[in-house]
C-alpha cells in the first residue's frame, strides 16, 4: 500500500518557561506545515500525537531535534495512506497527561526505562510484577500477557491504586508500561516514591515495543488515541481477547455506537454491525437520530465551524494564509 503519511506519537519533559507564548510559535509553525493532531504544551514539557505528509513530518522532527529542549524526543514513527486525525489542537494545561502529580519532576527521579528488548527479556521473570498503568477501556481491547490491570477509567486515579499494588507487590521488581511511554514516567517516579524500590518502565511503550521487539506477548490490540482507534502490534503470537458487546464471540473491532445520543465505544462483531445497523443495541437502533452505518462504526466528528486557528491571537501574526 502506497503510504504518503506519517502519524508520530512524541512526549518530553523538559522546562518550558513561556508555555502560552511557546503554543502561539508551534501552533504556527504546525499550520505551515499542514499538520493535524493534538499537542499538550505544559511548563512540565510537551505531548503530542499528529499526522502530516511524511515530507512535513521529517521537517517537524528535524525542527524539533534542533531546540535544545527537545533534542532528546524519541518520535514513535508510523505510516498511513492519510491523515489520523480531522483537526489540530494545540492546547497548554498544567500537566501534559492529568495525573494530579504535578510535584514529580521525570528528569530528577523516574523508572529505568527498559528498551523492548530488555523489557521481553525481564517480563516473565518470577520476581516481576508487569503493571499496565492505562485505563480500563484501553487495556480491555488488548495487554501484555499476565498483565496486572487496574480499575481506572483515567489516569488521574492512579495514585489511589499504589495501596493496593504495596500490600501485593512491594518486594517485586515493577515492570510498567503504557501506550507510547508517557504515563510511565511519572507513574514509576510515583511508585518509587511510595516505596517501591525496583521501578522500571518499557521505553516508547507498546507502540515502540511492537516495532522493536515485534509485540511478541501483547495480547489484542493497542488501543491510540486517533481515528485508527486500536492498531495491531503483535506479528509475533497475535491473538484477540475482547469480545463484542452483543454477541460476545472474540471480536476486536471497535466501534462507536450509531446512535449518537449513547455513542458508546465498543467492540461489536462484523455481523453484529450490520444486524444492528451500527447500534449497541435494540434500542439504539430505532433512536431517531441514529446515524447512517457505512460499516466502519467511525463517525467523523462535524467541522462546521472548526477554525484551525482558534485560540491564536491573530493580532501578532497578520501574515497567516488560512
Ligand atoms: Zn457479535
Ligand atoms: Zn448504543
């Protein structure tokens, strides 16, 4: 397949003194080159995740690598035939991922990052713990084998789970992984603040593992936070571990309800889809505002009246071509 685009997924704690004023330059400098996608801009540092021409995306990189700020980002490089994303939102919070750990600095204590290859090597050791420290929507479409889950719709609720993991795990050595390596970082630096003493982390996440170390062991699909939804990572033993919501036969296709008032996100198998013409169920599928199902179960959210400079302040720069 004739694949023009990049996706990159991409995160660096590193010092940013002026965030607001940082996210008006990079705003721009994403628009000049035609960039979609969304970019977190913190004083903590930056997270983002876009898609551009390959051409655009290799300019992005090279620019980026010249700040010294960012000089050490390890880019998640993939291909696609288009855009993953319909929009660009280049935004500043106080955190580049909502963990409430704002006082945990990565770059003064975190895990030892493993590369996949040490990862694969130490996973199944007796004295390790593997901890995915996503949500349970993400791990639910797909995770490491023996895998320790945790009951969190977000991240945010990670630190009310350490209790627990001590009373369970405190004398193992802690294995954590996560999408592209971002959560990690602070997640390992918190374990090891609560007294955990052997903290590592998987560096570049599942995503950099499936490139790597061919995602031998990971079990489904990575869930990711475009309009791919869950990509496959294993080439190595791949299997399927959800099951559709209707049915409950293995299915890993997920979708999004067609009726938009429940838009619930789940997987529901080839049949099921088109039994219930894209519904979850009975009843959504005589909602009056059911949606149209093409057989995808994706929805294009509306533009009208995306404005890609939204949030810029144009009075400093009249010479952007919209
Ligand atoms: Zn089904
Ligand atoms: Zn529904």
């Amino acid at each position: 397949m004739n694949n023009p685009y990049s996706i990159l997924l991409y995160y660096c704690y590193t010092p940013i003194e002026d965030p607001e004023a940082f996210r008006e330059q990079h705003h721009l400098f994403c628009l000049e080159l035609n960039l979609l996608g969304r970019i977190i801009i913190s004083k903590e540092g930056l997270n983002g995740t876009i898609s551009g021409l390959k051409e655009d995306c290799e300019k992005y990189m090279a620019a980026m690598h010249a700040d010294p700020r960012f000089a050490k980002i390890d880019f998640k490089v993939d291909y696609s035939d288009k855009h993953a994303f319909a929009k660009l939102h280049v935004r500043t919070k106080s955190e580049i991922v909502h963990s409430g750990l704002l006082h945990i600095d990565p770059n003064a204590r975190t895990g030892k990052h493993l590369a996949p290859k040490e990862f694969k090597e130490m996973k199944d050791r007796e004295d390790v713990v593997v901890l995915d420290v996503r949500s349970d929507y993400e791990y639910s479409v797909g995770r490491f084998k023996n895998a320790v889950t945790l009951d969190i719709e977000n991240f945010r609720e990670f630190p009310e789970k350490v209790e627990e993991l001590k009373e369970k795990y405190k004398d193992k050595k802690i294995l954590t992984y996560c999408t592209g390596g971002i959560k990690c970082e602070k997640a390992s630096a918190f374990l090891l603040e609560q007294g955990f003493e052997d903290v590592y982390q998987l560096h570049g996440g599942i995503i950099k593992y499936g490139m790597e170390a061919g995602g031998e062991d990971f079990e489904g699909k990575c869930y990711v936070f475009d309009n791919r939804v869950a990509v496959d990572v294993n080439t190595v033993n791949p299997t399927v571990i959800s099951t559709c919501h209707v049915c409950g036969t293995k299915s890993d296709r997920m979708v999004n309800c067609a009726n938009p008032v429940c838009n619930l996100h789940v997987p529901i198998c080839e049949a099921c889809g088109w039994e219930l013409d894209g519904a979850c169920s009975s009843e959504c599928k005589e909602h009056p505002e059911k949606r149209p199902y093409d057989g995808t179960g994706y929805y294009q959210k509306e533009l009208n009246g995306y404005n890609p400079l939204k949030g810029f302040n144009r009075k400093k720069k009249t010479d952007v071509q919209v």
